[in-house]
C-alpha cells in the first residue's frame, strides 16, 4: 500500500468546499489506492460549520482517510502538506472597487505563499481557485520561491469543462469526444474559448460543424455562453457554481497528478512568454501532462489574427490585475 499523503484545503466549510471535501476523501483526485490526510483550514468565525462538515465526512466512514485536521491556523494546516486546493478567499462586498477585492485577497494568498513556502513539501502542488484565481496564484507563487512555480496552477479547468460541454451538446456527442480543445487567458468573462484546434473523431470541429456557420455560432453563440457561464449559473441557481467547481478542483489536480490518456487540458499556468503572452503571467494555456505529474503548454501552434484579439483582451485584464497587486510582488 502507499505511503499517505496530506492534501491541504483552505475554505473548507465554504460552498466549493462542501462539494470538494467528499469528492476528495473518496479518492477521486488522487486514485483509489492513495491514502489521505485531509487538513482543513478555514477561518475563525468559520471553525463550527466545519466542525459539521467534519462530522459528515467522517460519517462516510472513507476507507482512503487515515486522518482529518480542522484548523484555522495555517501552519498547522499547510505542514508537510503535498497538495494544497487553495480555495477560500472573500467574495466582493457591496459596492467595493475590483481594485479593492484584488487588494484584500491578495493580501490572503501573500500569507499563504509565505506559509506555504515555510511548512510545505517542497514538491507540494498548488491549485488555485479562489479568485481572482490567476492573479491570487502569481501572488502565492511569488511569496513561495523555494517551491518550483511549475507547481502553482490556477483553476482553469471549470472553462474548459463548460466550452467543452457546450461544444458536444450542440453537436450531440459526448464531450469527450472532443480533443483539442484549450481556454487561454484569465478566468473571468474575458476568457478566450479556443475551438480553431478542436477535433471531433479526427475530423475539424469546424468541418464537422459546417465550415460557413461556424464562425457566426462560435463568435455570437459559444464564445459568449461560456464567458457568462458562471453569471448564468448564479442568475439561475441564486449561488454561485459549487459542485462543478469542486469537480473542476479535483479534475485539474487529478489530471495533472496521474495524466489523461493524451488529451488537451487547460491549466492556469505560468506563461514564459508563449503565444505573446507577457512572461510571469499565470494565464490559460493549451497544456499536455504527461502522467507523472508534469505538464507542457502545447508547442507550435499557429495564431489567426482573431485569436490574437481575444488572447489579447484577456490578457490586457490579466496585466491591469497584476498591476492592481504589484505592492506585493515584491
Ligand atoms: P464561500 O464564500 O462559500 O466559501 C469560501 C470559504 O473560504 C468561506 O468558508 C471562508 O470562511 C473561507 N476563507 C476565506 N478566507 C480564508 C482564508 N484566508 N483561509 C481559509 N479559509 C478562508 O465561497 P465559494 O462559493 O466556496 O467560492 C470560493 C472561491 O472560489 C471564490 O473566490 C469564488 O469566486 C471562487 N471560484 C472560482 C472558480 C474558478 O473557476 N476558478 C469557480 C467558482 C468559484
């Protein structure tokens, strides 16, 4: 059997967490014969709700749980850990500025990188979701030098599943069966859904599609829906997306940890400057993962000028962002 290995989550008792710790504990991240630790950290005010998470999760009675660790003291929680699914930071409140919540969440992965890079395995593997996702994970990487940056990546995995559902659904297949497939640029609704490269059985999406409709249902239609995807999710379910997070958390991590037969992902990574995209960035990338535990943005691949256009918006805001939080990129 193998040696346990501790996965740290941060807003545990929070919505994603909720959907995320039970999907983790039964090891649909790391495989089924993976032994876990599960640290989870939250906030003061937050220690009784998950208290009750914990008392569910222990009632599932999880073969793979050797242990479980309620803390709100983050070097505790981030010890030794292996993985981190950094997923609690604050949502915006009434009226606050962007600048203002990029500020104040910053300032939340500023401590965890410091934390992170003082208790964790070095070979710890972070993903990001708490937004603004991108930015937060440039932040931690950088307040985390002894840790490789190749081992930071932002959640990007949501768009992709939500572009890739749209994709299938339209042309009645599964979404798996789409391939090349990739997001680039930032997790917000400047997002650039890339279906140039996709491939349906071999064939072009956009053959398959129908070349001359195409591009007016992927400009007025696709690009769109999955852009607001998370807004009509909201608008729709008066919360925000949860338990597709959650999967999209473990999905990421899962590829990235044990690959996945060959098939594009998209990871929030950082750019070292491919495709235009200013270097030190973390922006969605076209990524291939080669199982054991690597990745590599995918090489060679040619640029029209509407992608360059919509790489570009989303990379415009991506640089507004860091910007907002250059004081603690020191
Ligand atoms: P939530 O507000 O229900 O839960 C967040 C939890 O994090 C709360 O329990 C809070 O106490 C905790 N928390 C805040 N700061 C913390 C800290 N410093 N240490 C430990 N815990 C802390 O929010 P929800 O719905 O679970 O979403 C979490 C984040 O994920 C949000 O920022 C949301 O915008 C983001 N998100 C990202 C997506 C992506 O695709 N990257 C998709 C959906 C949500």
């Amino acid at each position: 059997t193998k040696t346990p290995v501790t996965v740290a989550v941060t807003g545990a008792a929070g919505n994603i967490g909720y959907a995320l710790m039970f999907r983790l504990a039964s090891g649909a991240m790391l495989g089924p014969d993976q032994p876990i630790y599960i640290n989870a950290i939250e906030l003061p005010f937050a220690m009784e709700a998950l208290k009750g998470v914990i008392m569910e999760l222990r009632d599932c009675a999880f073969p793979l749980v050797k242990g479980i660790l309620a803390t709100d003291d983050a070097e505790q929680g981030f010890e030794n850990a292996d993985y981190a699914l950094l997923v609690g930071s604050k949502p915006r409140s009434k009226g606050q500025e962007r600048s203002d919540l990029l500020k104040e969440n910053g300032g939340i992965f500023e401590t965890i990188g410091r934390i992170l890079n003082k208790v964790a395995k070095k070979t710890c593997k972070t993903t990001v979701v708490g937004n603004p996702a991108n930015t937060n994970c440039l932040i931690t990487a950088h307040n985390a030098p002894d840790i490789p940056s190749e081992n930071f990546s932002s959640m990007m995995r949501l768009d992709h599943d939500r572009g890739l559902a749209q994709a299938a659904l339209k042309l009645g297949h599964d979404p798996q069966d789409i391939t090349e497939f990739a997001v680039w640029g930032n997790h917000s609704a400047t997002m650039f859904p890339d279906l140039t490269y996709a491939r349906l059985f071999g064939e072009t999406y956009r053959h398959t599609f129908g070349n001359k409709e195409f591009d007016a249902w992927n400009e007025k239609e696709f690009i769109p829906t999955v852009q607001q995807r998370g807004a009509a999710i909201i608008e729709a379910r008066g919360s925000s997306s949860a338990a597709s997070a959650a999967n999209a958390a473990i999905a990421q991590t899962r590829d990235w940890v044990h690959g996945n037969d060959g098939r594009w992902l998209t990871m929030g990574i950082k750019s070292g400057g491919e495709y235009g995209i200013p270097e030190g960035l973390w922006s969605g990338f076209p990524v291939e993962v080669d199982g054991e535990g690597n990745y590599a943005i995918v090489k060679d691949l040619p640029i029209s000028s509407f992608q360059e256009e919509q790489i570009g918006k989303s990379v415009k805001e991506l640089l507004s962002e860091r910007d907002a939080v250059a004081e603690l990129l020191h």
